[in-house]
C-alpha cells in the first residue's frame, strides 16, 4: 500500500504540490496566530506601562499620626504596619511624614509644609548641603525666592498650636530631579498653589508642634503584577488590602486599577481577535482544501473503479485514497508551522513573559493539529462521497449531482450569516458570531452571486451562440458547464472580502492612530523641559526662535476641573499641529496684539519717583518687578514716605540686564517696627503717583498717560481693596477710611491688557459658569475668562479643556509660579540643533517625544495589533484563493483542451478559441474580485463596522472610514494581480498549444 501511495503521489505531483500550498498557508497562520497574540500582548503591557503616568504605578497609603515626640519610632511602626497590610510581592517602599504651616513675610502670609522622606537628598540637586541635624531644612527654588531666603539663612515658621514662631536653618535649595518619576509621584509632597514643602530631618519633628504629621508610604507596583502575569488580579488584591488597612484606620489609594483593567482589556482584545482572524482562515482552509480534493478526485476515480474491480474493500479504497493526501498535508504542515512561528516572532518578537510561552507554544501546536485534523476529515468526506458510487459511473468519468446538497448547505451556511448579522446589530459585536459577521456576509453575496453567475451563463451562453458571438456564447457555457466553478467564484468572492477588509482596517486604523497622535502632541515633536518659571520658559524659546516660525512655549497645568493649555499664541499657527476641530488658528489673541502700549521696560540700575503722600500715619512704598528674561520678582523699595511732595530713588541693578524689568505692582506697608514687622496701610493713607523715570529721569517709565490711565491698573483681591484712582495724570491710591477692623489689602496691580483672559472652550462648562460670569481658578486667584468660541476638540487636551495665552497668564500670575508642565513645541521644519541651543537659553531638556513615536507606542495596543493580524490573514486568504484557482484551472484544462481541438478541427478559428481559453478563466477571477469588493463594502455597511476603537476609549476625533476609496482602490489591483497572475500562468500551456499552428489552419 505504501508503495501505491508514493506511486500515486510521483503521478499526481501538480494537484499533491497544491494541497501542500494550501495546507502550508493554513499552517502557517495556525502557528503564527497564538505566538502572534501572546508576544503582542505582552508587548502591548509594556506599552502601557511605559507610558503610563507615574500615578498609576505606585500605591500609597496614608494617616494622620500622633507621634507623642517620637517620630522615628512611630514612622517605624507606621511602615510595618503598610507592609503588612499590601499586598504579596510590592515590594519595600518609600515613607515620610508632612506638616502643614504658615511662613509669613512682610504683610502677608503664606502657606507651606514641613516634610521628611527617604532617599530626599538622592532625587534633587541642592545648592547647599542635605539637612543632618534637627531644624535643618532645605527649600524649593520657588519658596526660597518667595520668602527672600537664602542657603544659611533662617525661617521662622507658625503652626495651629504653637505659642510662639519656630525657627528654622536653610542649608540648601532644591531642584526635583525627574519630577514625573514615581519618587514624586504622592501628590502629598507636590504643592499644587503654594511652594513646594520643605524638607527636613525626622528629628525637627520632635518639637512638640510636629507630633501631628500626616505619615504616607509609598510603594511602586512591579510591572508583572500591573500587567496580571499569571492571572494576577491586581484590583481584587487591592480591594482586600484597602479592607485590611482600614482596619488600622489607614488609607490606601491608587490610581493603578484602571491601568491594570486597562492592560488587561487590551489583552483580551488581542487574543480574541487573533482568534478570529484565525477561526475565519481555518474555515477557509477546510473549505479551500475540499474543493481542492474534489478537483482531483477526477484523476482518482478510475484507480478506485480498479480497486474496486480488484476486490479491495471499501476501507482499503479509503486508505489508499488518504495516503494521497496525508503526504502533502504532513509535508505542507512540517513546512507551514515553523514558517508561521517564524512569522510571529517577525511580527511581534518573542514572548517575555515566561508563562505564556509555554501556552502560546501549545496553542500554536493545537492549532496546527486542527489545520491537519480538519483538512484530512474534509478529503475524507470527499473520497467517501466518491466511493460509495458505482464502478461504471467512477470510469465513466461523470458523476450524478444532487442538487438538492449544495442547495442545503447554503441555506444552512445563510441561516449562520443571518444569526451574526443579527447579533452585530442587537447585540455586543464582539461576543458569539458577531466577529464573524463580515465574513459571513461575504459568503452570503459570494453564494448569491455564484448562482446568479451560474444562471447568466446558461441563458447568456445559448443567446449568444444564436445570434453567432461565438467567444461570449463558448466562454459562457465553459463557465456554466464547469462543475465546482461556482464553489470556487464563492470563496474568491470571501477571499477577496476578507483581504479587502483587511486591507481597508489597517489603512483606517493607521490614518486613526496617526490622527490621535497628533492631536494629543499638539505638534510633530514636543520637548519636555525645566524652566524657574514661565517667563524664563517664554524668554528662553523666544531667543532661540526670534523668528516664531520653529518653535513655541507651552504649559500643561489644571484649574480645578478643567485643564488648561498655555500656548505662545503668536506662533501657535507655524508650529501646532492645528485641525479645523480647534476652531481658528488666529482665534486666539496674544498680550502683544492688545492694541495698548506697554510701558517702556526698566533697563537702567536706578529708578526715580515722584510722589506725593497725604493722610496722618507714615507709609512706605515698594515696586514690585519682574525680569523679562529670567522671571525673577524684584522689589524696588522707596523706603518711607514723608507727607507732602517729594523725589525718591531705589535701586534695581538687577533690571540693568538685558531685557529689563516690567511693573508688577505697587505695594503700600506700614514702615518696619523695631522687630522687622510690617503692618498693612492704616485707613486714610493716600499715595499719589506722579511719575517714574530712570537714570536720573522721573518720566521716562510712566508718564502723566500711563499713570492717568485708569485700565492700566487695578486693585488686589485680598483684604479690603485700596481706592485705585486716576487724578489729572497721576495714579492715587489710598485705604478706605471705613476699613476699621477688616484686613485692609496692600496692592496695585499693572493691569493685564487682555483681561477677561481669552479662551478657546471645549467641552461642557462647569456649573459655576452658568450662574456667574466665567472664571478660573490660577494659582488661587479667580480670573475672569472670555470665552472666544466653544469647539469640539482642542490640541493635547482632547474634548475638555481650555487654551489660553502664555504671556497673558504669566503676566496675571506673575508673582506665584508653581509651574505645571512646561514644555515647547517644535515645528515640522526645526533645525537639527535647536534642542541644544534652547539648553544654551538656559531650558533644561527632560524629555523629548514626537507624534511617530506616540503612533508607535499606539501600534501595540489592541485595535492595532488585531489588524495587523487581520491583514496577513487576509493576504493569506488570497492565496489560499490563488490556489483554488490554480487546482480548479489546472482540472479543467485536460478537457477543455480537448474539447477546443475538436471544435478547432470543425473550423473554430485560432483567436476565437485562444479568447475562449483566456475568457473562462478570467471572467471567474474579474466578477469574483469586484464581488469580493462588493461584499466587504456590504458588510461593512450592514454589519455597522467602523475602525476599530481605542482600547481607553479615546474618541476626540472623527474616526475615519474603514474603507476607504484608496484602501478599497489598492486591495482591488493587488487581488486582480494575485488571481490574474495565476490563472494566466496556469493556462499558459493552453495558451501556447493553441497558437501552435495545426493542419496548414
């Protein structure tokens, strides 16, 4: 028998060599599906937690403690007790403890917190030495510019329950060294709308005032129990270790669920849908490799009538006729499957979590078995329908067709296609056969439109050759007369479909992503820097660029509920990425575009001012500056003021470097008691303004038009305003004489020109704006907004958020810069050095991304992952078509060789019969092509499709059309290629004996 086998398959080697092709392909994407969908979620793991926020990745835990004077010890306590408490496998991590204050510095006071951490000295830069010894602390550049402090002065601090100021040593400021890792990821010691806390030793906490510190310890979730390796279930896990906390009355927080939901989300999106990419090219296969055994049964059936003859019974019969098969499907399997592994790995890379190596290797390998198993059962089914027949029909070489078989598995295969399209539509689309829906839609028309194939071939057929076209007339009686073509133009029909769809979903998800991208960046690539604050950030892009055309400042902070963007308004045109979602990119006006003149920047080391004071009590007078290069506030103090008119000087050499200093504010104070205290303005205390100047000049900053300007001004939000007025050129301010017992306010401001502040608004308003005129929250001060349009997206913020102008906001918070995310946009067309010449500007780059790069963390997860996948499935099933085509040509070709030579030998002319040859091929592959076309723009529209969403939901944007005229345009060329190519190429010897010329014709 074996012998037998080998003959039979050396005889046959073009039809063994097709079901090899065939099997090699299903095997292929078998093997490659499960290692595909592991490695890529895995992968897609990795993405998320490389871009997840440092939030998300840590754990805190915290509670309000009574250290009875022993901190150490009962921070001690406190940690042993969390460690308890978290879950198996955290990990050790980082404890502190916090204290709220007030600092208070000249006529206000400020609050600020006093903090000890682990490892504090090892995540900043200090100027100064790290704090050893009780009373020690060290301060953020911000609050140490506030306060007036510098390294080895002191600070005297109050709290609730002292009687008396504590005094504490600076020996050090501090820089945040990577302030968006997790180290500072507790927002407990991150100050929102006061300085950063300053930091100490555990021992300052021993003053009796610091027994009440709220402790906090905060650990980093190691990525395997984020990504659930193993079927961790990370949020249960929390959920019972918040219980056991509580019980101590601790406080566990966490943003790290819905990253940990997120990442297994995702997950289940890719295997899923690698699962039904591969359940549709298994089908296909079956169905390919049965159709394929039917083709060359033909050539089998005269060795089963000698059989037969011979006295071989029915199983031996069967044997034989699987061994034929068995040879190419263990030959296209040994090829297939170490193909598609390496086709995974290609696609994806390996597995790194070490459990899913082994399941994805077992997958593979059952996949694989079903590709064998299914393949030889189908041959098995097509020989046994051949056996069962009767000698005399078997050498007859004609067969008797029931219809009525063909025509119930199409009922049955439509009932299935109408199941799933009803699911698609009333039910979750992805549960049950509601993945499958597209395809079976494609079977749906590929069947229909094989029989309506079928039916236009014989009456067309008949007409034809009666009025004498004879090539349409013999073209369409070879199609309707060639038994299986109509099998065959179905599943070219579902080929195409599947490879169409494909095609057209990886083009739409590509276009999305690249989209989202884009909008989240806001520009082609985006520097994350450090700068003191924002008007160094503006000062240092602007020298950079002074043309405006490659780079433009930008920060990313929050205002209560609403996030804001700061953008350079002035070149938010040449460098954003701006879509018409946004509204107009000219929408948005700059401080620089008000229409007002400024006053001359102060750029001498001395100011003049001329003055007059009035009322009983004496007042000192301040000027309060700022350097337009490095932001940093100065006071330019003219001491106490006598009563009557009068000249003073104050010097400003710091204003001498370039750029210069602009007005901030003017600020009214009792003169220094003997202690150093200073008092708000009594009641009745007037100043009036009647010119500043400098290097020797006393009009030369505000003359009478600046200072009669009443816009030019306004009074402070604290306490009980000062009367700021305008009199015959001058500028007066005075206390409301009513003020007796009410915290009287201290400030003048220099009015912004653009206030109410203009803003671009997305999404809806929050409930304060209905009721009251629009404000937000910046830095703790309410400012009126304009709202300038309401769109629908904005640049980095998505479908909630406000865009406001950078310059006018850091001229409105001009004092108090607690920063946020600062950042610059570079343009498409920047140079190559512009990054080191904004760190020569002073900008200290901390990261740096771009919208290809954010695309590509993007391509990892889910939605993408699964097209791919979709896409070699659908080139593979194209092929798989390919190879039907070719099995079913290369069958008929024997007979319609024939069947031209005798009807060349009638008179049939040579063209004629060279059209006939090429037309019976090709009008199958045109028709099947544009109805694969067809059926997958069908199914699409039936079946509600779009491009697949984003695993987080993210939907800002329009998603585009999963085919579109492009996509749909290029899967149409490359299947008429693919399938053209093979059906010429597989005539091609018809082709040539028919030009042969024979008998002189």
């Amino acid at each position: 028998m074996f012998g037998l086998v080998i003959g039979a398959v050396r005889v046959r080697a073009a039809q063994v060599l097709t079901i090899l092709v065939l099997t090699a392909l299903a095997a292929a994407v078998a093997a490659a599906g499960p290692w595909y969908g592991f490695a890529a979620a895995a992968d897609a793991a990795n993405a998320y937690l490389e871009a997840a926020p440092a939030t998300q990745r840590t754990v805190s835990v915290a509670n309000r403690v009574d250290t009875q004077g022993d901190p150490d010890g009962e921070l001690r306590r406190f940690s042993d007790r969390v460690r308890e408490g978290l879950p198996s496998g955290v990990g050790d991590g980082v404890a502190g403890m916090i204290r709220p204050l007030s600092v208070r510095t000249g006529v206000a006071s400020s609050s600020m917190s006093l903090a000890y951490r682990d490892g504090f000295c090892d995540h900043v830069r200090l100027d100064g030495q790290c704090p050893r010894a009780r009373g020690e602390v060290a301060l953020s550049a911000e609050a140490a510019q506030r306060f007036g402090v510098t390294v080895g002065g002191s600070l005297s601090i109050l709290t609730s329950t002292s009687n008396g100021p504590l005094d504490l040593r600076v020996t050090a400021v501090y820089t945040l060294v990577d302030p968006a890792g997790t180290y500072w990821s507790d927002r407990l010691f991150r100050a929102e709308a006061e300085p950063d806390p300053a930091f100490t030793v555990t021992g300052t906490f021993r003053h009796s005032e610091l027994w009440t510190p709220t402790m906090a310890y905060d650990v980093v979730l190691p990525d395997a129990l984020l990504r659930g390796d193993g079927g961790y279930d990370l949020a249960t896990e929390l959920t019972a270790a918040d219980r056991r906390l509580g019980s101590h009355a601790l406080r566990l927080s966490t943003m790290a669920r819905p990253l940990h939901l997120a990442i297994t989300r995702d997950r289940d999106i890719i295997l899923r849908g690698v699962m039904t990419a591969g359940a549709q090219m298994l089908i296909l296969t079956w169905f390919a490799v049965g159709l394929a055994g039917w083709y060359t049964s033909r050539d089998r059936r005269a060795d089963a009538a000698l059989l037969k003859l011979r006295g071989v019974g029915r199983f031996g019969t069967l044997r034989l006729a699987w061994g034929q098969h068995l040879v190419p499907l263990l030959a296209g399997v040994a090829i297939g499957a170490p193909l598609g592994y390496l086709v995974g790995w290609a696609l994806a890379g390996p597995v790194h979590i070490t459990a899913d190596q082994g399941i994805a290797l077992r997958y593979s390998a059952a996949a694989v078995v079903a590709v064998l198993a299914g393949s030889l059962a189908v041959l098995a089914a097509v020989e046994a329908s051949m056996l069962v027949r009767p000698v005399s029909e078997l050498l007859s070489g004609t067969a008797r067709v029931r219809a009525w078989r063909p025509a119930f598995v199409d009922v049955l295969l439509l009932a299935v296609a109408a199941a799933a399209i009803y699911q698609a539509w009333s039910g979750d689309p992805e549960e049950g056969l509601g993945p499958a829906a597209p395809a079976l839609v494609a079977l749906t028309v590929g069947l229909a439109a094989a029989r309506l194939l079928s039916l236009i071939a014989v009456r067309g057929g008949v007409a034809a050759l009666r009025t004498g076209r004879l090539r349409t007339g013999l073209t369409a009686l070879r199609i309707s007369r060639s038994p299986g073509t109509d099998r065959v133009f179905a599943l070219v029909v579902v080929a195409v479909a599947l490879f169409t769809t494909a095609a057209g979903g990886w083009a739409a998800e590509t276009g999305a992503r690249f989209a989202r991208s884009a909008a989240e960046m806001g520009a082609e690539r985006v520097l994350t820097v450090e700068a003191p604050n924002r008007t160094a950030l503006l000062h240092a892009v602007r020298s950079t660029d002074p043309g405006g055309h490659e780079a433009m400042a930008a920060v990313r902070t929050w205002s209560g509920e609403r996030e804001i963007l700061e953008v350079d308004s002035t070149r938010l045109a040449a460098v954003a990425g701006w879509r018409p979602e946004y509204g107009p990119v000219d929408a948005l006006p700059s401080a620089a575009a008000a229409g007002r003149q400024e006053p001359a920047l102060i750029t001498g080391d001395r100011l003049t001012l001329r003055a007059r004071r009035d009322g009983p009590a004496d007042v000192a007078l301040d000027l309060r500056l700022q350097h337009e290069a490095t932001g940093t506030v100065l006071t330019a103090g003219f001491g106490t003021l006598h009563a009557g008119e009068q000249t003073v000087t104050a010097p400003v050499p710091a204003c001498a470097t370039a750029p210069g200093c602009r007005i901030v504010r003017w600020e009214m104070t009792t003169p220094p008691d003997p202690d150093g205290r200073i008092e708000p303005p009594p009641p009745g205390a007037v100043v009036t303004v009647a010119g500043l100047g400098q290097n020797g000049t006393a009009d030369g900053i505000l003359d009478a038009a600046a200072l009669g300007d009443i816009t030019r001004w306004r009074a402070g939000t604290k306490g009980a305003a000062l009367d700021v007025t305008t009199v015959d050129g001058t500028l007066r301010l005075a206390t409301d004489r009513n003020a007796t017992g009410v915290p009287v306010g201290a400030e003048a401001w220099a009015s912004d020109p653009l206030l109410p502040l203009p803003a671009l608004v997305a999404g809806p308003e929050p409930d304060g704006w209905r009721d009251d005129d629009p404000a937000v929250s910046l830095y703790g001060d309410p400012v009126p907004v304009r709202i300038l349009g309401k769109v629908t997206a904005l640049p980095m913020l998505g479908s909630t958020g406000l865009v406001v102008d950078l310059d006018s906001v850091r001229r409105v918070a001009a004092e108090i810069d607690p920063g946020g995310v600062y950042q610059v946009w570079l343009a498409p067309g920047a140079r190559p050095g512009i990054v080191e010449d904004l760190a020569a500007a002073g900008l200290t780059v901390a990261g740096s991304a771009t919208t290809e790069a954010h695309a590509s963390r993007l391509g990892d997860q889910g939605p993408a992952v699964v097209v791919r996948f979709a896409l070699v499935a659908g080139i593979a099933a194209l092929l798989i078509a390919a190879a039907t085509v070719a099995v079913a040509a290369t069958a008929d070709r024997r007979s319609l060789a024939e069947q031209l030579r005798v009807l060349r030998d009638q008179g049939l002319s040579r063209r004629v019969a060279i059209t006939t040859a090429y037309a019976g091929t090709a009008v199958p592959i045109l028709t099947g092509v544009l109805g694969g076309v067809l059926a997958a723009l069908l199914a699409v529209a039936i079946t509600g499709r779009s491009v697949p969403a984003f695993t987080d939901g993210w939907a800002v944007l329009a998603p585009p059309d999963p085919l579109d005229t492009v996509a749909v345009t290029v899967a149409t060329l490359v299947s008429l290629a693919v399938l053209g190519l093979t059906g010429w190429l597989v005539q091609s010897p018809l082709l040539r004996s028919l030009r042969e010329p024979e008998g002189g014709r």
